[in-house]
C-alpha cells in the first residue's frame, strides 16, 4: 500500500441500530480509536441517518469520523422522506456512500444517479464513497473489468481528486456472504481501477481505492495487504466494536 495514501477503514451500519445499542457501538469504536491514537489512518462510521446527531456528539474529540450512507441530489424541496447532503453535514457527517449495490439493486441507482449524488456530497462540503463492483454473474462471464470501467466511468464526477473522492471496489456477491476475492483478484481489480482513474482524476495516484465484501478482522491483514488496496468498505463487521477495530488496526 503507498503510505502517501492515508488507509480509511469505513464502517458501514446499513440498516441497523436503535439508539442504545448504537450509542454503545460508537462509544466503544470512539475508546478503541482514542487509546490506538491512530494518526496513520482514518476510521469512519456511517450509522443510520435518523442517529448520525446522536453517534457524531459521542465519537467527538475520538477521531473518529462520521458519515452518511446515502443522499439525495437536491439540496432540499419536495421530496418527502429523503435526506439531502447538506442534512448530513448539518448532523455531523464529513463522508457519504453513494452507490452502494444494495442501493443500486433495491432502489435501482444508475451510475448517472450515483454521479449526480457525488456531486451533492461536494456541494454541501461532503467526500463522497463512491461504490462500484461487478456481480456474480459478470465475473463468471469474465466481465469483471469491463463493469468496474463502465461504473466509473459514469459514476465519478468531472474535475474529481483524491481530495474529493474516495471509491469502494465491493464485488456485489462478497457483500454479506462471507466470501471474498483472493488477493490477487483484489489486486487485478483495484490495479485497474487506479489505471481508469488516470483519465477521471488530475491526481489518482494518490485517490484511495477502499475494498468492501465480507472484510472481517481474521482476513484483514491480507486483503488490506493487496496492491492498490487503501482500506476497507465495512458492513457485517462494523457492527461490533471489537471486530471493527480489529480492522482498523490491520491496515
Ligand atoms: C457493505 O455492505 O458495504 C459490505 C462490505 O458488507 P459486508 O462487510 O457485510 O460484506
């Protein structure tokens, strides 16, 4: 991993958390982190939106960062039960995930779409994770690369930097199945995508290219140990405190 790129290990909450057991997550991700006293990585949660308020006041002074999983592409109006970026920023959030698959997939984002909220995220001050990953189906058709390209490709805005953007390679079938690729297909993968973003970002060298599907804190070392493999999209593992740091330490 080049040292110039500083590893960010995000957890992603999903769906998950009533305010108890959250705030006692957060408090126990905010004690690890400030007894680690980490300054060679980043650690970032993104609780539901209905308790980023109440986890940004409990991690605060620890580190730790906070984020959004989702926004929309308008800054506010008539678009009842969503949540713009600008609202994120105001609860606390410095990072969204746009373009998760499970947003893709349930509620059909397009890479336009996935683009259009990136450029939000920047508008309200926000760095956005923006997702990309191929299906089963694809990477048994040898289709992996071609998909991570097209995804970009459509998904990263214009006038995009490392200081802006953060991706997430997250092969849709090693979300939540306890499979993951091996590290040389992780390697092949993001290797590719550092090349793609050669022509999207004035700096890729230094853009952080996460890994997400199934990272716990047994497999970490090594597949945060893949070339071009900057940290790590977290979601299952995120939800305990013990194991998400055990992540955070591995990188
Ligand atoms: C995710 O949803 O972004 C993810 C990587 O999930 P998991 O770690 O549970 O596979």
């Amino acid at each position: 991993m080049a040292r110039s790129r500083l590893p960010l290990i995000a957890g992603n909450w999903k769906m998950n958390g009533l305010r108890a057991d959250a705030l006692a997550l957060a408090r126990g991700v905010a004690d690890g982190v400030r007894l680690a006293g980490w300054k060679d990585r980043e650690v970032l949660i993104c609780p539901p939106a209905t308790l980023l308020i109440a986890v940004a006041e409990a991690v605060a002074g620890s580190g730790v960062l906070c984020g959004g999983q989702n926004c929309h592409v308008g800054a506010s109006g008539a678009h009842t039960g969503e949540i713009s970026a600008e609202m994120l920023s105001d609860s606390g959030a410095s990072h969204v995930i746009v373009g998760h698959s499970e947003r893709r997939a349930d509620c059909g984002e397009t890479d336009a779409i996935v683009r259009a909220k990136a450029e939000a995220a920047w508008r309200a001050g926000l760095l956005p994770i923006v997702c990309i990953g191929e299906t089963l189906a694809e990477r048994e058709a040898g289709r992996t690369l071609g998909v991570l390209e097209a995804q970009l490709k459509g998904s990263v805005p214009t006038g995009a930097t490392s200081a802006k953007l953060v991706v997430a390679y997250e092969p849709v079938w090693a979300i939540g199945t306890g499979k993951t690729p091996t590290v040389a297909e992780v390697a092949a993968a993001h290797a590719h995508i550092r090349e793609v973003l050669t022509g999207l970002a004035s700096d890729a060298g230094a853009l952080r290219v996460l890994y997400g599907g199934s990272v716990k804190g047994s497999n970490a070392g090594e597949l945060l140990s893949a070339d071009n493999v900057d940290g790590a999209l977290v979601g299952g593992a995120s939800l305990k405190a013990d194991e998400f740091l055990a992540i955070a330490k591995a990188a």
